[in-house]
C-alpha cells in the first residue's frame, strides 16, 4: 500500500515545482521506520503486584539491549532498582511472568470479502483492540473488557492489534476468508476450535432450565454483487466473484421470538414493538434475568433513530419498554449503548446522548421510567470502566473537562451511582491510559500527547493522589535519528467559534527557509476520531514527509468525542467529510507557517480515507 501511495505522489502534480525524485529517495523514505525503531526507551511499565498488594515489580528497557528491575512500594512510593530480581530480594521465577513475546506489527496490504473476528477475553483486566490500517497507523475500535467477548466486521486481509490498556502489544491477527475466534489468554492469541465454541443448543435457555427462547425469520432475497478479480494468483485470466451484498432500501430479515417451554410447547412473542429490527442474520440475542422470570433483548430499529432495551415475560411472552431512546437523526448504536444491569435493586445503569452528550443514566428497570442523570456536563463519557456494585461507584475514562485542555484527552473519573462525589482522578495534560492494582487500592496512569512522550505515575484509587512518577519515556535516541516531533495545531471550523484540533509531521532535513507542498493524510468515518492523541511515531505520516511535504491530519466535524451536534454534521452528509473544516484548518495553519505552499495541496488515505 505505502510503496503504490508513493508511486502515485511522484506521479502527481504537487510535483511540478520540486526536483524529481529518484528511486533512492523512495527507499531512503521507506527505510525511515526501520531507521527509528526501538529507539524509545522507558516508555512502558508492566506492573506484576505482590500478594499483599502494597507492592509490585517491572522491568523497564533503558537503552540498546539493556533493561533493569525496578521494585515500587506503592504506600510511600520509595523505588529500589538492580540488575536482576534476585538483587531486589525477589524469587527469579518471578521473572516468568514478564512477557517475552516479540509481536511483529504488520500493515493492512489487501481488503477482500466481508468477514468477522471473535475475540474472547480471558483476562482479568480489559483489552485495547486497534485496526492497522494501509499506511501502518492504529485505528482505535475500543476493546473488549475483562471476561466477556466481542464480535468485530472485518475483512479479510485487515490486520488487527491487540493490546494491554498500558500499551503492550499482545497479539495480531489478520482476517480471513471465514470468520474466525481467537482466545486472550496472557499466553499470546490462539484460535478457538469454532465447532467447540458453538452455542450447545439452540437459543439461550432460562437460568432454571424452564424454557429456552430463540428467534425465527423467513430467508429474504439478498442482493448480489460481483467483481471482477483482474490478476488473481495462480492464475492469467481474470475471475468473476459474486457474493451477497445488502444495499439501503433492501429487505432485510425480521425475526420473532418463540419461548420454547420445558415440555416443548412453544409460546410465540408478538413483535409489534420490534418489527423491523436491524439485523442481517435475522437473529437477536437475549440477556436472562437472574430469577428466570424475563428476558431482555436490544431493538435497534432500521434507520437507527429508535432504539429500546425490552424485556418478554418469560410466562405470557408480554413484551414492555425498560429504555427507549429516540432521535431526529441518528443513534451511535454501535458505540453508546452501554448498559449495567443492578439485578439486586431491579435498576439499570445506561448510556445516552439524549441531552446531546454522552452520559449515564440510572433507570429503574423494573418500571422502565428513568430515575435520574449521574452524569452531566459539556463533556462525554468516554468508556465505563469498572462498576462497584457494593461501593455504588461507577469508574470511567471522560473527555473535554478541562477548557484549555485538547477535548479529546481522555481523563480517569470515579462518581456515584446518586450522581454526587464526581471526581477527575488523573491530572496530566495529554490522553490517559489506567491499569489498577489487582485490589484497586491504585492505578498506573500512562498519559501522552503526539508531542508529548509518555509519562506513568503511580496514583492512589481513593483520591488520585500521586504516589510517585515511575518513568518518563527516554527519546533522544529517535529524536538524533532525524525523526521530528509533530507538532500540534488548533483553528476554528467553519462555525467561527468551534476548536479544530489537528497535527503538522515536517520532514527530517526541514528547512524553513524552503517551500514545501501539503499533503493531508485523511481517515474520516464518521463514528471514530482519528488525529494522533497519544505519542507515537506516526511512520504512515513520516514516510510521506521524507520525500518532501508537510504531513497534517485532524478530525473536522461530522466526526466522534465531541458532543452529538458536532457529530450530527454527517447525517445524510458523508460526503461533507469534514472539507469545509479541514481547508480552513490547513489555510489558518499556513498564515503563520510560510513553509505550507497551498499552491500545492494533495489528500491520501485508506478505508473511510480511500
């Protein structure tokens, strides 16, 4: 992918006023990331807890080859380091439980059919899953949380990356032809037995055993699309490939629920109030009630502007409402329909932009009315982390609370389930990463920016306190291999009044005295964000950089994290792609940059940039 990006940019005219390039530019540009690599040090702590929980251990690499023992003592935040674990009065079988693992990343270099990915989480502690797209950048598609799975659309040839909530890099894995599962379990990844992993029966049976509930629909006609595969391998003629294909306006399946009963009669389940269900398959899935008495189930109406939590009486198959969301233009059905269910109370925790924010609600679910907001403010609720169900305490990352601050800098957040004792945990300027202790008595906070190398800490839990600073990213040596540090740039949108945030990656022989073309490196589907919040080498951007341009990306409106009418911009406006931001940005950004020549201005990407 990067090679053919390169080819097309010598062959366009952002050209026209520089000298040619010749082949040994391009492979000069090519080898930059293999140049830069692991040239950052102490940039990842990996904390292995002592059973009283007062103290841990890690082992941090401080240079070329080198690395050394570090223990913490977590109540005075006092440090000890040596050369083995022996030396800090540790059994060296300790040793075994740092990862030696070495991941190889890998770009996507292909996309071809439509696929999916299971993953199933046997960690005790959340994952990070990211897509790598073409030019090698990591797309956040959230994570899976401790002891639960998740399915992901793929295709086959996309390359994922898994990884620790501090950043460690734990497995990849690549789509397939067929969808497939894969186990975290800390030992890598491996791929689960998907005959094994089927459901035993038939629907989701009733916690006593009374009866189990599944969906049938009638088959609908699919559409079918093909492609033509010009150079397919093995092979010099070119092969037609048909495959379904759903468009808008296509029928699509509409199931219902049958309540299969211990004795095998069969209870059908009116679906009025779940009639045209967005679903594919034609299947739904159901969440029991602990006492057997009901099932609950999502409905996403097609068109995404409805969308209900309903519970079916597991006797009489009477359908109610616990939660209705409704919308003028869309529901993030994908990424803000977080929900907790509190049995013991009959109350439900719930996620929702209804006052054009993402926040928390407590419902009572019970009587499907809402009892009241927990949170509130200008700002989003980013992604619930833990819920104490003893404590009453909902712990989470929130963006944008402080007004000087970037608004997409992530922040760790406790409050209680009344809405009272909200509390800002984490204090760096940059996007927070947090790993608790097994007892949650402290968390590691890793914080960054794109120009900000990372910083971990040593927080308590109760008050977020600092304990004490653990390390600090050592990047001199990168920094003397010519990469250069991005540099952050604000504007406004095209409101006037709207902060649009955004990156600018110079080459390495930059020369401000010379004039240089832009290119904009763009990603803009609508329900993520995608401008560099946390450091890294951005080597999709560099490499761009090396054979002479100046490097931007930033998110402009219709995009995520920032409030429901900045997101609302795309509705039934895809094609707006954020342009009307993104040339007021580049423009603002060149009146103080002479070096930009906007007489010379180009736009890549892939997927949603493509």
């Amino acid at each position: 992918m990067m090679r053919t990006l390169l080819s097309g940019l010598a062959l366009c005219s952002l050209f026209c006023e520089i000298p040619s390039l010749q082949a040994a530019d391009f492979e000069a540009a090519l080898s930059f990331p293999k140049r830069t690599e692991n040239k950052v040090f102490r940039d990842r702590v990996q904390a292995n807890w002592l059973p009283d929980g007062k103290m841990f251990w890690y082992r941090v690499q401080t240079g070329p080859g080198k690395s050394e023992f570090v223990l913490i003592n977590a109540t005075n935040g006092s440090r000890k380091t040596a050369a083995t674990l022996k030396e800090l009065g540790l059994p060296e079988k300790e040793a075994a439980k740092t990862s030696t693992m070495k991941i190889e990343l890998r770009r996507t270099r292909r996309t071809g059919k439509s696929s999916g990915l299971k993953f199933i989480n046997q960690l005790s502690e959340d994952v990070e899953l990211y897509w790598i797209n073409q030019e090698g950048g990591h797309v956040r598609y959230g994570g899976v949380r401790a002891g639960t799975e998740r399915e992901q659309h793929t295709f086959e040839g996309h390359v994922w990356l898994i990884t620790s909530r501090t950043g460690e890099h734990l497995a990849v894995v690549e789509g397939a032809s067929q969808p497939q599962t894969f186990i975290i379990d800390g030992k890598g990844i491996s791929k689960a037995n998907t005959e094994a992993s089927k459901k035993p029966e038939r629907g989701f049976r009733a916690p006593d055993g009374s009866c189990v509930v599944f969906t049938e629909a009638e088959k609908v006609e699919r559409r079918k699309v093909a492609i033509v595969e010009s150079t397919p391998d093995g092979s010099v003629q070119p092969k037609l490939k048909v495959f379904d294909y759903i468009k808008p306006g296509d029928p699509l399946p509409k199931p219902q629920w049958v309540i299969e009963k211990s004795d095998g009669t069969k209870l059908r389940v009116a679906r009025d109030i779940y009639e045209n269900p967005f679903t594919e398959s034609g299947e739904l899935d159901a969440v029991w009630a602990p006492d057997s008495s009901e099932f609950y189930f999502n409905y996403n109406q097609r068109g995404h502007q409805l969308y209900r939590i309903l519970a079916v009486n597991a006797k009489t198959g009477a359908v109610r409402v616990v939660v209705e969301e409704t919308s003028k233009t869309f529901i993030h059905y994908s990424g803000k329909s977080w929900r907790h269910w509190l049995h013991g109370s009959g109350e439900l925790i719930w996620m929702s932009e209804r006052d054009g924010w993402c926040h928390l609600y407590l419902c009572d679910a019970k009587k499907g009315t809402l009892k009241h907001q927990i949170t509130q403010g200008a700002w989003p609720v980013r992604e619930v982390l833990h819920v104490d169900e003893a404590k009453k305490e909902i712990w989470f990352l929130a963006s944008g609370l402080r007004e000087k601050e970037d608004p997409y800098h992530t922040h760790l957040c406790r409050v209680n389930f009344d809405g009272s004792g909200f509390r800002q945990l984490t204090e760096g300027d940059g996007n927070h990463r947090v790993e608790f202790s097994p007892n949650r008595a402290f968390f590691i906070g890793t914080w960054s920016r794109a120009d900000k190398p990372p910083v971990m800490e040593l927080r308590r839990s109760s008050d977020g306190g600092l304990v004490c600073e653990l390390e600090k990213a050592e990047v001199s040596a990168l920094l003397a291999a010519s990469w250069t540090m991005p540099e952050r740039f604000v504007a406004k949108g095209r409101d006037g009044k709207t902060d649009i945030h955004g990156v600018i990656v110079k080459p390495s022989n930059f020369d401000p005295a010379k004039s240089y073309p832009v290119v904009e490196n763009i990603y803009a589907g609508p329900h993520g964000s995608f401008a560099p919040k946390e450091f890294s080498r951005l080597m999709g951007h560099h490499v761009i950089a090396e054979l002479g341009f100046i490097v931007v990306q930033l998110d402009g409106m219709g995009t995520n994290h920032r409030g429901k009418a900045f997101h609302d911009v795309c509705w039934k406006n895809i094609k707006d792609a954020g342009f009307p931001d993104r040339k007021l940005w580049i423009k603002e950004a060149a009146k103080t940059r002479p070096w930009m020549d906007l007489s010379r201005v180009g736009i890549y990407g892939g997927s949603a940039g493509g």
